[in-house]
C-alpha cells in the first residue's frame, strides 16, 4: 500500500504541511500578528511572498501559523472520534442482540444529525472555546460515520471461522476483540480516521470563516474570515487565494491516502490499474484479437 | 463417429500479461463435432476456462490470445476465423451461434432485472424485428422448456433457488437455437439430485434441438457418463483425446491415470481407495 | 415490507430523538437570555406567546422535567415553536417558512443535479478505467476538498464582481417583491445560477469519485461477463448491467451525504446572502434569537430526515432484492 502512488502523494502532501506547522517559528519571517505599517494590502513581493493584510500582516506567516490550528484540532479531532466509533462501532457489531441494535440505533441519530446547525448552537456559546474544545464539538459530530463502517465489518468478521474458533476455545471477550478482530479491522480504522480529520479540517475552516469560533484561534478559516470581514473581494486575490487552496490542498492528501487504503482494501480497485497498463500495451500493440 | 465439424481450435496460445507471464492455455488444438458431447476435464486451473472464454473472444486484459486460430465452419459452408473477427461482427455472432452457461448462476444473473428482461434482451439486440409480444410468448416458452415455467418472467434472480436459476441460463443460453453450447462447470455448485435432473435436461434438450456441446468440469467420472468425446487438460496443454469408452478403458497419459485413480469407486474392497490408491484401469 | 416497517421505525425515533436533544438543548446552553428578554419586553408580548417560550426554554421551573417534556410536545403539535427576538416577535414558525423554500428548493435543484451529473461521468470514467478519463481522479479529488464557501466567493470574484455575469447576492433583486411573474422568476434564476453552480461543482467531484469506484467494482461481476458474452450493445450492458448495480451503493452514501450538504450551503448562504434557512441560523446565532435557533434546529434536523426517507424509497424502487424484506 504504501508504494502506491497516490497514497504516497498524499503522505508527501500531509508530510509537508506537518513541517511547516512544526517549523512555523523558523520558516515563516513574521509573527502571524506582526503589523507593518507601511506595507498595507501588499500584493504578494520578495519581502512578503504572498502579500499582506489590511494591517500589514504577512499572510505567508500567518498560513504557515495557521497550519498548527488546523492540523491539531484536526488530528485531536480524528483521534477522539475514531476512539468513540471503534468503541461503539465494534461493541454493536460484536455484541449483536438488543445492545447491539440499540448501538447502532443511536450511531443512526447521530449520523442523522446535520452536523454544521450542532456546531453553530454549541460553538456560539463560549466566548474563547479551547482547541480541545473545538475538536471535541467536531468529534461528537463525526464519529457515526466510522461507527456505521465498523459495524458492518465486525459483523461480517464475526461470523468468520477464525472467530468462532476463538469462541469455542473459551478465549475472553476482550481478548478475541482486541487480538483477533482488531488487526483485521485495521484498514478500515485507518480509512475512517482520515475521513474524520479531513471533516474536521472542513469543519473547522467552516466555523472559523462564520466566524462562530472566536479569533483567537488562528487557522485558515480565521484568515479567510478577516479576508472577508475586511474588504478583501475580489481585488486582493492574495489574501483569500491561499488559504482555500491550502484547505482544498490537504483535504486532496488526505483523501488520496484514504484511497490508497480503499485500493488496499479493495483488490479490484487495484487490479484495475494493473489492467489499465496491460491494456495500453495491447492496444501498443494493436492486435485485433482483443474484444472491444 | 465422424461428425461435420463445428469448431475448430489449432494452436490457440494465451497468455497472462502480468510479472512474470502466464502462459494459461499452450498450443491447444481440438474439434468439436456437429450434434457432439466433447468434455473438457482436468483439475482446477488448468486452463479449462480460460480455454472457453479465449474462445469467444471473452478475455480481458492482462490475459491475451497470443497465438493459433479458432475456426467456426457455418453452415453454409464457409469458414471463420473468430480471433481476428471484427468486433461488431463478432457480437453479431455471439450468442446466435455458439453459446456459454457460466458457471455459478449465483452471480451470473443480473440481481436488478427480472429474468424475463434478461431473456428478451438477447432477442432485442439479436432479433430486432420480433415485436414484444412475440418476445414475451417467446421466453415464456423458454423457461417452460427448460421447467421453470412461464409464471416466473417476472422474478428476480434472488427468489429462485440455485437449480432454477441454472436453468433459467440454459434456458437463455439456448433462446437463439445456438450450434455450439459451452457450459462452464455448470453443475458443480448444485447438490447431487439438482445436477442429476440438470443433466437429464441438457439431454433432452440436445435431442430435441440437435446442438454441440463443451462440457468443461473437473469431474471426470461425470463426462465419461455423458460425453461423446473428451479431452484432458493439464498445465495449458491437452494431454489426451479420446472417445470417452477408449479414455476410460484404455488411458494412454499417465495424467489421465492418475486423473482416473483419484475418484473412488462403487465397487471394490472399502477401504482400498485411500489405502491402496484406488482403481486403476 | 417488514424492511419498509423497520426503516419507518428508524425514522420515528430518530425524529424522536431529534426533538428531545431540542428540548434539551436550550437547557444546557449557558445564561438565561430568555428570562432576561422576557422580563425586558413585559408589555409587549402576549401571555400565551410568553408561556411558550418559558415552555420551550424551560423557565417554568414550577414544574418538573417530565411535565415540561409533556408540555413541550403539546407546544409542538399544536405547530407553536416561539416567537423569533430578531423579527419583532413574528412567530418562528412564520420566519422559517419563509425562507425554507429557498434553500429547500435551490440546494435540492442542485444537489440532485450534481449527484445525476457526477453518477453518468462516473459511470463512464469507471467503464474506460485506465483511459484518458482517469485524469479526472485527481481533478475530482481536489475539488471535492475545496470548501463550499471558498468556492463561492471566488465564483463571485470572477463571475458576479469582475465579470458582471451575475448578481453577486440575494435571492431576487432589491425592491421586488416575491410574486408569480416573469420578471420575478427570470430574478430568482438570475441570482440563483451562481450559488446553485458552486453547490454542483464543489459536491461534483465525490460523486464521480465514488460513482468511478463502483463501477470498477461491478464490471468484475460475472454478469457483466454474460452480457458481453451474449453479443449485447455496449451501451446496454454499461447502463442497464453495471450502472444499475453500481449506483445502488451511492444513493446509499447520497442518502447519507445530506446531513453534511446541509451545512456545506449554510454557509453558502452566508456567502450569497442568499435568504435560506442558512442565512438565517446564522443571523439568528449572531442575534442570539434563541427561540428561532432552536426552531431551525429542528426544522433542519426534520428536513434532513425527510429528504433521508426519500431517497431509501428510491433505493428501494431500483433494488428488487430490498423488497424481500432482506435488511
């Protein structure tokens, strides 16, 4: 899986992005509050690569700062929300019976739920919620989608004969659980997580552009929401260009890992691709023998 | 027994295009008489399949026809080439003369169309001038040939049982009189009384509308009941062929012994077939 | 059509559900503004209008939980849901209404464009797989992660403020009032193409994606084989053999997509001014008009669950082996 080339290009991508949130203190040349004066509303120049702000404030400094907002209330995020969906996607799986039905009922509501109305209401009601705080309103939001997934998989694991074998032999719940089926249900934990993290960065720039989650939280959603709140549209293309594409551009990673993993999962997914190339070199070859 | 034949396969060659190569089918050359029962046997991968889907040009990428040439004599005497037919005519072809029943009817049905839609898709594509409802009476007719009756056109694959819905693609294998009928293990997923009256049927059928089979199966004791003719197949290659009285009576590959030892008789000391290594001929 | 029963189960006790977290929602919420409001505007709101309010924010605190949850319920059916602080006390009810239809009607347009559109190119992409269509992969993988709302604005940029292709905000121009004529509807489509655009292009891309995965997928089922075998046109076999299974699983994920799609266009609306549900949740969290966020909660929550109901109706008309009763 991890020669293929879309799931190493999205790694690459998500790579870079977690150094320069790492190393922001080093690579980026301002603060991100830094005020110039004298260079206000900048077009993008060799002293500030992608411009300023209303406030002379360079924008590259404040999406490379931006990056730590985003990655670790995303990866928090994922975390607490895959731990939740393992927790309740597995045990309703596994348990079957009223429990299980009743599990999977309530990842059902919260499925359901539309997940942005939830976070306005909650969000609006502190006045400087912590990053953690952010990540666990997006998590509660988040986690019925790999729950759901999980469920499907631990049933369908169940039922496998390395299981029952388990089962007869007397070995523990928690152990079948966490020696026999976890390993398998691998993939599709790791699938789920990238999903939650990718929702959450949505989420976060989404709430942040709104403007529901104070300022003090600098991520790129907040640069866009001053971009917007300040005159920014359309002339100052600088200021809101990029951190869109920042925002497009690790939700791309993430997704092309995800679909490595799909294709790792999915073996007809990969051997599509084996087929392709077989297919051109036929078609190299033009030989009349194949079937159209 | 000399049969007009129906198809002819000369050194048909096919190949697996991945790392390394597999060379699935080697230099295969068979006949298949008209009106004739020709078992195709061997073990699980040996090419049987492959062999028939080669055959009908079914393959896909990464497996090739990298060499030989399949005959198809028509009736009106001329002869064609199947591997390097057009692709417009050889859909034109497909299914009005040599037909294939899949093996596992399970997946081979469309789940989200009825079995009469199915049927009458054959005669939409290959008989455009049948009005619809000439084709309904059509395939009802159909599926009473084959007993499942014509009160099922409306069912979806799901609510028949595995036989009938073995029947069911007899019964469109055969809905445009084909003069080659392939069948691909088309019993082995049944249980033993299923497969029984499955065969009975292909019997009465092939009697009543006189066409060739190839019957591919692992099971050699099956064809010698019901083939004309067979032939073995081990590695991509066929090994030996024969009348099926001769091939059991005098196997002349040491393959086709050890292929007639490994099933156990009815007859004999009990015991004698693990122990001693069972019939041999 | 025990399955039918079973969804119709589901579906109560979500709603259910839905309206007991809106219950206590405005209790765990912090402050009492509705007190504070009450108390501020005695003279001016009616004895009945302020009960339910108290009803709705559980200010009656003479009695207890399970008789507030009764009273609540009652308040429900009888199609009460408060009066909205931030339009002069109109009943909450009045102000959703009015602007449901925008959203429901722009974003339902488009979201059932985007998924018809996104499932045929998918379906064409994923039966040439390894043409010159797999292109489309990572051109659809990066506009699926683009932000609705960034999308938006720049469509705005370029077509509405530089190009003047477009009105650049609200639903129908200042000064014209909603009737049933030309000029008006011509206004509506006018400002509606930008916003319904984005909507498409920004959801266009997981559709194909998805779509391009199924069909992989299928065309290795052993029917796909059949119909090839049995000489059928290719236009056949790719629509009524591979697309019809193929796109089974995807009104599943549409179905499940809805939730989410309702938040990418609030804030499109919040982009657009457009005025939908959206705008005005937003407005109402600025405001901090409880009683209308409480009632587009629910009304939203309500929306979501129909819209889920129909496309299972539609999931279980293509998919015959649903009607077995088979979960």
């Amino acid at each position: 899986m991890l020669t293929n080339r879309k799931s190493v290009t999205g790694l690459v991508v998500l790579g870079l992005f977690a150094l320069l949130a790492a190393l922001a203190d080093v690579v980026a040349p301002y603060g991100p509050l830094e005020k110039d004066y004298t260079a206000l509303k900048q077009p993008p120049s060799a002293t500030h690569w992608l411009g300023t702000t209303h406030l002379g404030e360079d924008i590259f400094s404040q999406i490379a700062y931006g990056t730590r907002g985003v990655l670790l209330v995303g990866l928090t995020a994922g975390v607490l929300a895959t731990v939740v969906a393992v927790v309740v996607g597995v045990s309703a799986g596994f348990l079957g019976g009223w429990r299980g039905e009743s599990l999977s009922a309530l990842s059902n509501v919260f499925l359901v739920l539309p997940a942005l109305p939830l976070m306005i209401i909650v969000a609006s009601q502190y006045d400087d919620p912590s990053l953690f705080l952010v990540a666990a309103v997006l998590a509660i939001t988040g986690w019925a989608w790999g729950a759901r997934v999980l469920r499907a998989q631990t049933m369908s694991l169940r039922s496998r004969d390395f299981v029952q074998a388990a089962r007869a032999n007397g070995e523990p719940l928690w152990r079948i659980i966490t020696v026999e089926m976890l390993p398998n249900l691998t993939a599709v934990i790791a699938s789920s997580f990238v999903g939650t993290v990718t929702a959450a960065v949505l989420g976060l720039t989404t709430l942040a552009f709104i403007g529901v989650i104070p300022i003090t939280n600098l991520n790129w959603g907040t640069i866009l929401y001053w971009a917007q709140q300040n005159g920014a549209f359309p002339d100052f293309w600088w200021w809101y260009v990029p951190a869109g594409l920042a925002i497009a551009l690790l939700g791309a990673a993430l997704s092309l890992i995800s679909f490595g993993i799909d294709e790792y999962v999915n073996p007809r997914l990969r051997s599509a691709g084996e087929r392709a190339r077989s297919r051109k070199r036929l078609q190299k070859k033009r030989t009349k023998r194949s079937p159209a | 027994m000399n049969r007009d034949p129906v198809l002819s396969v000369s050194g048909l060659s096919v190949t697996y295009d991945v790392d390394p190569p597999v060379e699935a089918v080697r230099d295969v050359s068979l006949t298949v008489g008209q009106g004739e029962v020709l078992g195709l046997a061997g073990e699980s991968g040996c090419g049987k399949s492959t062999l028939a889907y080669a055959v009908q040009r079914l393959l896909r990428p990464p497996a090739e026809i990298t060499g030989g040439e399949v005959v198809l004599h028509d009736v009106g005497g001329s002869d064609v080439d199947l591997t390097v037919l057009p692709a417009a005519e050889m859909d034109r072809l497909r299914w009005d003369q040599i037909a294939m029943v899949f093996q596992g009817a399970m997946n081979s049905l469309n789940p989200v169309l009825s079995v009469g839609d199915q049927l009458a898709d054959v005669f939409t594509r290959h008989r455009p001038a049948m009005r619809r409802a000439e084709r309904t009476e059509t395939c009802g007719a159909l599926l009473e040939m084959v007993g499942v009756g014509a009160n099922r056109l409306r069912s979806y694959p799901h609510e028949l049982s595995g036989g009938m819905r073995q029947r069911v693609m007899i019964a469109m294998a055969l809905a445009l009189r084909p003069r080659l009928l392939i069948m691909d293990e088309p019993t082995t997923a049944l249980d033993v009384l299923v497969q029984r009256e499955i065969l009975q049927e292909i019997s009465r059928l092939r009697e009543e509308l006189g066409f060739s089979v190839v019957f591919i199966t692992h099971d050699l004791p099956l064809l010698l009941e019901i083939s004309d003719r067979i032939a073995v197949m081990r590695a991509g290659r066929v090994v030996e062929t024969a009348p099926a009285a001769d091939l059991y009576r005098h196997p002349q590959h040491e393959y086709t012994k050890r292929l007639l030892g490994s099933f156990p008789s009815l007859t004999g000391e009990r015991g004698d077939f693990v122990r001693k290594g069972g019939v041999t001929v | 059509m025990r399955l039918l029963l079973r969804r119709a189960a589901f579906y109560l006790f979500t709603a259910w559900a839905a309206i007991t977290i809106n219950f206590f929602l405005p209790r765990m919420l912090k402050g009492d503004p509705v007190s504070a409001y009450l108390q501020k505007n005695q003279g001016r709101i009616s004895p009945e209008a302020a009960d339910a309010l108290r009803t709705l924010f559980g200010l009656d605190t003479g009695k207890s939980l399970a008789e507030q949850y009764v009273d609540y319920w009652a308040l429900l059916f009888s199609g009460d849901l408060g009066r909205s602080f931030s339009h002069g006390l109109a009943p909450v009810t009045e102000v959703i209404g009015a602007a449901l239809p925008w959203t429901v009607g722009l974003v339902g347009i488009a979201t059932v464009l985007s998924f018809l559109l996104g499932t045929t190119l998918g379906t064409l992409v994923g039966w040439f797989r390894g043409g010159r269509g797999d292109v489309i992969v990572p051109v659809a993988t990066f506009f699926s992660a683009v932000p609705y709302f960034w999308m938006g604005l720049i469509a705005i940029a370029v077509f509405a403020t530089g190009l003047g292709w477009f009105p650049a905000s609200h639903a129908y121009g200042k000064g014209t009032s909603p009737e049933l004529s030309a000029q008006f509807i011509g206004e509506v489509i006018a400002h509606g193409t930008l916003p319904a655009l984005t909507v498409v292009l920004a959801s266009l891309g997981g559709w194909v994606l998805g779509m391009r995965n199924m069909m992989i997928t299928v065309l290795d089922e052993d029917y796909v084989t059949v119909a090839q075998a049995k000489g059928l046109s290719r236009r056949r076999v790719v629509f009524a053999y591979a697309a019809r299974n193929a796109v089974l699983p995807q009104l599943s994920s549409f179905a499940l997509a809805l939730g989410f799609i309702v938040g990418g266009t609030l804030v499109m609306e919040l982009v657009f001014s457009y005025p939908g549900v959206g705008k005005l949740l937003l407005d109402a969290t600025t405001a901090k008009d409880y009683p209308l966020m409480q009632g587009l909660f629910l009304v939203i929550t309500l929306t979501v669950l129909v819209a889920n109901l129909c496309a299972d109706v539609a999931y279980a008309a293509l998919d015959p082996r649903t009607r077995q009763g088979e979960s």
